[in-house]
C-alpha cells in the first residue's frame, strides 16, 4: 500500500463518526430506540468505553429505563452517580440512592428528603429542611410541602394548613399538597373544607397520572404524533390551555396523513370551541385541515360548531360539502335537516 493510500485511510477513520456522534444524531432526530439500541451494541463489542457506557445510561434514564441506567452506570463509579442516584431513589431503593444524591441540587435534594422519610428517618429529613429552602428557596412548593409534612406529623395541623396552602399558590397542581391541605384541615377540625379539598385531590390524580403517561410515551418516541395528541388532551383535562395547544400543533407537525392529522385536529377544535370560546378559530382550522385531509369529519364538526353558535348558512354549507364527498350520509342528511329547520 502507498504512502498515499496510507493517509487517506487515515484521514477517513479520523474523520468518521463514532458511535457515540451517530447515536447522538439519531437521539436528536427523535429515533431514541434506534440510538439506545446502537449504543447497546458498542458497549457489548467494548465494555470498558465509558464514554458510550455513560451516554447510553444517560439515553436510558431520559427514557424511563430506570433498571437499565442503574445497571449501565453502576460500573462508573462516581462518573455515574448523577444517573444511579436518581435511578434508585424511581425504583424505591432509597437507602441505596442516598449516598449518590447531591444535596446542593435542586432535584436531588427532594430525592433525599423523600428518601428520608420513606425510610423512616424523619429527624433527618427535617434538618434537612433548612438547606433544601436555601438550595431551592425559602417559597419552593416541594419545600413548603415537607414543611406542611413535618408540622402535621408533630400534630401541629394549624400551622401545616399555612404551609400547604402557600405551596398550593405557587403550584396550583401540586397534589401532595393538596392532601395535605384536605387532611390537615380535617384533623385541624375544618371537615367540610377538608373533605372539598380531599374531592379536589381524588379528581387531580388521575389527571396529573394521565399527563405522566403521556410525557413519558413522548419520551420515548418524540417523533409519533399520536403521543403528542395524547400529550395536549392530558394537558387541556388540567386547564392549561396554551401546553395542550402546543402539543397538539407539534402533533399536527408530525402527522402521517389523515390517520393522525384528523384526530387531532378535531381535539384541537374542541378545544377552541369549549374551553377558549373561539368560533373564527375552530371553524379556521376544520377548514384548513379539510383542505389537506379531505375526511368528512372535518366539515361535519365545522358545521356542528357553527350551528351550535347560530350561525346557520355557514353550518349548511359545510355540512353541503361533506355530502358531496359522502352522498346521502344519513347522520349528514340529519344534522343538515335539524340546521335547515332553524334558518
């Protein structure tokens, strides 16, 4: 081989991406199985990297993958204790993450009291208390929360009510404190403003489980529209309006066609139209995703939106355009027959 040939070898390996830049575009990209299941790959062929090693228990934990990371940077000694910490403290193995937890973290620090107090080791967890305001501040929901915790646990269930009523006004979702507040005002011998509170938790939780559903079926695939529809759904069923309306425009970003665009779109238009009261709205995107999908649903739900807000010659003429794609639909015929007899 020529000296030549030699060197352009050369300059080609040290150009070539590594496995580690490769599983990296595909994370970017939203393939995050692919960039897992590569780095896997690597690390069986080369168990000492610790650089891949590192980034797949990284790729892993984003991913939930909670056994996995624990098992992958166990071997890492100190360079993994940010990713082991975290991973045990998910799998209850509190008295093993404790010692990988950072208390000058703002996330660790709530992993340890937790910790603390599932394991019974409440003095601790309590002096505690004064670092994490310090790390998180004095006014952070979750510290006010342990606060709250720790007065109700010494009986103290008036001034409890004050702790968990000021972290419900910097998280109005937080449902740790919201129980606290029901229960803590039940024991403080307001019942019937305990028992309110309590309802108001039993009608969070499956909420606030629905919306940790669906983020986690984003992170694990960001590139399939269907998790971002599900995504805005759990969001608008807590209210935040603007959160589900970005959600179901990256959705809509991410379609594959009509299977997809539909769903979302008319879950987007219900939204307009019972939640942000906006007709013009509503109407504008059943009609523009008319123009792209062609599927009847979308002039039916425009010309029940419109009829529903009086507005009955713009109601007949998308319910019109729905039957010249779909003739003579009887659930169509009917919804025009009930629109025409209010003209």
């Amino acid at each position: 081989m020529t000296l030549a040939a030699r060197a352009l070898i050369a300059v080609a390996l040290t150009c070539a991406p590594s496995v580690a830049d490769d599983a990296a575009e595909l994370w970017a990209a939203g393939e995050r199985i692919a960039a897992v299941e590569q780095l896997e790959s690597a690390l069986r062929k080369t168990p000492d990297d610790a650089d891949v090693r590192l980034q797949l228990a990284e790729y892993q934990l984003a991913m939930h993958r909670y056994e996995a990371a624990a098992r992958t940077a166990g071997p890492l000694g100190s360079a993994g204790r940010d990713i082991c910490g975290p991973a045990l403290y998910v799998l209850a193995r509190y008295d093993e993450a404790l010692p990988l937890l950072d208390r000058d973290d703002p996330l660790d620090i709530l992993m340890m009291l937790d910790s603390l107090t599932a394991l019974g080791r409440l003095d601790e967890a309590e002096a505690l208390l004064d670092h994490a305001a310090r790390v998180r501040g004095v006014d952070d929901a979750a510290v006010l929360v342990q606060r709250g915790q720790a007065h109700a646990r010494r009986g103290d269930h008036a001034a409890a009510v004050t702790f968990f009523e000021r972290a419900l006004s910097a998280a109005p979702l937080d449902a740790a404190a919201l129980y606290g507040l029901g229960t803590a005002l039940v024991r403080a011998g307001r019942r019937d403003e305990g028992l309110r509170r309590l309802e108001e938790h039993r009608a969070l939780a499956p909420k606030l489980d629905a919306l940790d559903f669906a983020q986690r079926g984003v992170d694990l695939d960001p590139t399939h529209a269907a998790n971002f529809g599900a995504l805005g759904d759990a969001e608008r069923a807590l209210a935040r309006l603007d959160r589900a309306v970005a959600a179901y425009r990256r959705g809509l970003e991410l379609a594959d066609g009509a299977r997809d665009g539909v769903p979302i779109t008319l879950r987007w238009a219900r939204l307009l139209t019972e939640d942000a009261h906006d007709v013009d709205a509503a109407v504008a995107l059943l009609d523009n995703a008319w123009g792209q999908y062609r599927d009847v649903r979308l002039p039916v739900r425009a010309g029940d939106v419109l009829a529903d807000s009086g507005r009955i010659v713009e109601a007949l003429a998308r319910y019109d355009t729905a039957l010249a794609a779909a003739p003579e639909q009887p659930a169509i015929l009917e919804r025009r027959r009930r629109a025409a007899e209010r003209r």
